[in-house]
C-alpha cells in the first residue's frame, strides 16, 4: 500500500486500495434506482414505455462510460472522475466550466442520499407504519414520519463512510448480492407468478391526441429524470486514484454499465406485468411493495424481500456518499472550490465533504418532501456535468491526441462522443425546461439548481481569486507566474 502523502505535494493522497470489483460493488446500488422513481414514471406514461425509457437512458450511460474509460485512462491520480476530466478538457477554453461541472455533480450525487432514505422511508411507512399520517409541524414546514425515517437513516449511514472506501465497498457487496434477489424476483416474474399479465404493459407515449410534440417533449422530461441514476455507474472513474491497476477502471465502468442496461431492461418488465398503470398512478411509491405481494406470499417472505429492497436503497445512500465526496474534494484539489475541502481525516476519507452532503440532505429532507422533485433540482448540475465531460471528450482528442493514455478507443470514438454530446444537450435544455410535465418539477425546484450552479460560481470566484490568487477565466501556462492584481480577469 502507498503512502498516505505524497512527499512532492502539499496535499494528501487516497490510499490504492481498489480492485474493479469494489467500485462494480459501489455501482451496483444504481440499480436500486429503479425502486426510486420507476412507479412514477410508470404511473405517468404506462410501463411498456418507462421501460422503454429506462433502458434507453441506460444504454447511453454505458455508452458513455466508454468515453470515460479512456480519460480515466488519461488522467489515472486525478480524484473526483467525470467532472474533473470535464475541467481538464475546458480549462484551457474556459475555466469556470470546471467549476459548474464539479460542483453541478457533486449536488447530482449528493441528493440522491436524501432521494434514497426518503424513499426508504416511505416503503417502511407503507408496509410497517400504514396508520401514521400524522406530521410534525416545525412552524415553518411539516415533516412526516417518511421524512423523519430518512433523517434517521442519513445520520446512520454517515459514520461507516468516514472510515474508508475499502469498508465501505465491503458494505456494498454484500448488500449488492441481496440486491439481486428482488431484482431478479421480477426479472423472472412472467415465468413464475401467475399474476403478471401482459395486458398491464402499457404504452402511454405518443397516443392519438396527446400533446406535447406527440410524447416526444414527455419523453424528454422523463429521459432527464431518470438520468441521474441511468448514468450513475460513471461514479467508478471517481476512484480511479484508489485503484490498484490501471485496467480496473475500464474494467469496472464496462461491466457495472453492462450490468445496469440489462437490470433496466428485463425488471421494468416483471413489475410492470405484476402491477396495473392505475395502481401505479393511486400510489407510485408502493409500485414495488405491491409487485412483491403478487409474487410472494405474505407474511415472512414478503417481508425479507422488502428488507433486502430497503438494504438495496440504503447501498445507494452508502456509494454517494462515496462518490460524492471524492468530487468535491477532488474539484478543491483542483482549485474549483475552497481548499477546506482538501483535508482528509485520519481515514484518508474526505470528511468535510461527506459531513456535508450530511446536512445539505436533511435540509432537502425537510423542504422538498419529494423525491422525484429532488431530483428535478438536482438533474440540472449533474446532467451539465455529463454533458460537459461527453463534449469535453472531443475537445481532448483535438488538443491532446497523443498525450498518454493506457487505454483508446478506436474511430467510433468521435461519432458516439458527437452523438451522446447532441441527446445529452436536447434532453438537459427540453427535460429542465419542461419538468412541470412529470407532475414533479416546477419553478421552485429549477431554481434550487440553477441557485446551485449560481453558488458554484461563488465558491470558484472564492478560491480562485481570493485563496489562488489565479486568473478566473482562463489558465496559466505550466511556466506562467500568478499575475498582479491588476492584470487578473
């Protein structure tokens, strides 16, 4: 194991602990996305088309993850993955970049914790705690039991995370192998429940008569909703630093990418056969808990399922808090934000970021009661994030063609990187703008992400005029000095 300081750096380094199978592990709770948010969007446009939607996203996000490979490959002890290959391609062009990027993904990430726990909360409500309607009126807001049942997982989670990747994968594989059995629960659920019927299956998007450029603005919407999580196995780039060789981030970005595609396309399937489009609509967040009832029976088994479900969600909470706080503390090793963020605890664990990500959930929690209202505040920075690093892609190959890279894709390269840089821009401008579609999205929960991005400019200005002393606009040339006062941009 290398040490924990690198002796020409004032800055400290993560330990090289990983294999691709611990950061597959981390990836592996993206999956447990779709107990998030798929009742919702099969309520909303029926589940033949949310699958649809679902594997689509997918798809593209393991395509993706293949541009990734080759800059991980590019920069192998750069921390903080995706949003800083993004700054290292448009520093040269226009530095904040870097800034809305990183800190547009660290937000992107880090609210998945409190989409999670409240998600989990309301499944523990539904199943263990039908009769509690009440609410804790605070003055100037009211918080439900849901809502307090993810406080509380939150708070628990924090402490494993505060003493290293390692242990935390650990977590991850074990709570990922009991994943497998709710997904694979539906993905075998046509062929053994005699309650999946076919005719539930139903198809919602560009019907005769619907609005919205005939479902194609609502799919759109729902592209960028479920972008958070579709994409979300790009987190392994995030420990390229912490790998023990060079092949295992190529290796970790292709199978968890792989693995996610073929959970998003064949589960959708099972739960939508189990549960009809009006349950989902009476319900959206019981989804699952009703297409366990049609498989299992009750009682016992029923209730193990939901506890592995819970376990799976919980995952999630674990690998952001991971992978969001190597981010931001890779984003202040950078100078994108202040270096507070640069001190790692006795651990080598970011700790600031991860404490946090701590309280900016209980805060969304408390204020924004809905997950998938999060998620529309949150997608803005995250997708920008992707869209800079896929666009970033191309830039790289026609600045820095024949800088080192362990690993190259061939002339497909350039064509996917055009292709996902053109959908990822449609589906961020058309999906931001149109969020109200959803039923979740409206002009409170944008403003929270543009107020986002708005406060990563803040923190960029912060570090790099008042702490850096640096141009803000563009960067110095290696052999370049910090210029006079008076010169800076």
């Amino acid at each position: 194991m290398p040490d924990s300081f690198d002796p020409n750096s004032s800055v400290p380094v993560l330990h090289r602990t990983l294999r691709w199978q611990d950061a597959f592990a981390f990836a592996m709770a993206v999956s447990g996305g779709l107990f998030v948010s798929f009742g919702a969007t099969m309520a909303a446009i029926g589940a033949l088309s949310a699958m649809f939607i679902w594997a689509l996203a997918a798809g593209i996000g393991w395509a993706q993850n293949h541009l990734f490979a080759e800059m991980a490959s590019m920069f192998p002890d750069k921390p903080g993955g995706v949003p800083i290959y993004a700054h290292e391609a448009w520093k040269g062009r226009f530095v904040p970049a870097g800034a809305l990027a990183s800190f547009g993904y660290w937000f992107g990430w880090s609210a998945v914790i409190s989409v999670v726990s409240l998600t989990a909360g309301a499944i523990i409500q539904v199943r263990w705690f039908p009769e509690a309607t009440w609410a804790l009126n605070l003055g100037f807001v009211q918080v439900g039991p849901a809502q307090l049942i993810g406080i509380v997982l939150i708070s628990a989670l924090m402490v494993p995370n505060l003493f290293g990747a390692q242990p935390a994968a650990w977590v991850n594989k074990i709570f990922g192998a009991l994943l497998l059995i709710p997904l694979l629960t539906f993905v075998v659920a046509p062929l053994v429940s005699g309650q999946w019927n076919v005719s539930n299956l139903t198809w919602g998007l560009g019907q005769p008569g619907a609005d919205h450029w005939g479902g194609w603005k609502d799919a759109a919407v729902w592209l960028y909703l479920v972008g958070w999580t579709a994409y979300g196995t790009e987190m392994c780039a995030a420990f390229t630093p912490e790998y023990r060789s060079t092949k295992d981030a190529r290796c970790a970005l292709s199978s968890s990418g792989a693995f996610t595609f073929m959970m998003f396309a064949l589960a959708p399937i099972g739960v939508g056969g189990l549960v009809s489009q009006s349950d989902a609509v009476a319900d959206p967040s019981a989804v699952f808990v009703n297409g366990f009832a049609a498989v299992l029976p009750a009682g016992f088994a029923g209730d193990v399922a939901l506890l592995i479900t819970i376990g799976a969600l919980l995952m999630g909470v674990n690998a952001s808090m991971a992978d969001g706080s190597r981010a931001l503390y890779g984003a202040a090793v950078d100078g994108l934000v202040p270096r507070q963020f640069e001190k790692l605890n006795r651990h080598q664990v970011p700790a600031r970021a991860v404490v946090t990500a701590v309280v900016m959930n209980i805060l969304l929690v408390i204020f924004v009661s809905n997950p998938i209202s999060i998620l529309v505040a949150a997608n803005m920075g995250y997708l920008l994030a992707i869209l800079l690093a896929v666009s970033g892609f191309i830039l790289l190959r026609i600045d820095r063609p024949e800088a080192p890279r362990s690993f190259r894709l061939g002339r497909a390269a350039i064509p996917l990187a055009v292709v996902t840089t053109v959908y990822g821009a449609a589906v961020l401008i058309v999906g931001a703008a149109s969020s109200e579609i959803s039923g979740y999205g409206g002009t409170f929960e944008l403003s929270i992400g543009v107020g986002i991005l708005l406060l990563s400019l803040v923190l960029f200005v912060i570090r790099r005029r008042f702490q850096d002393r640096l141009p803000l606009l563009r960067e110095l040339q290696p052999d370049s000095e910090p210029e006079s006062q008076d010169s800076r941009a």
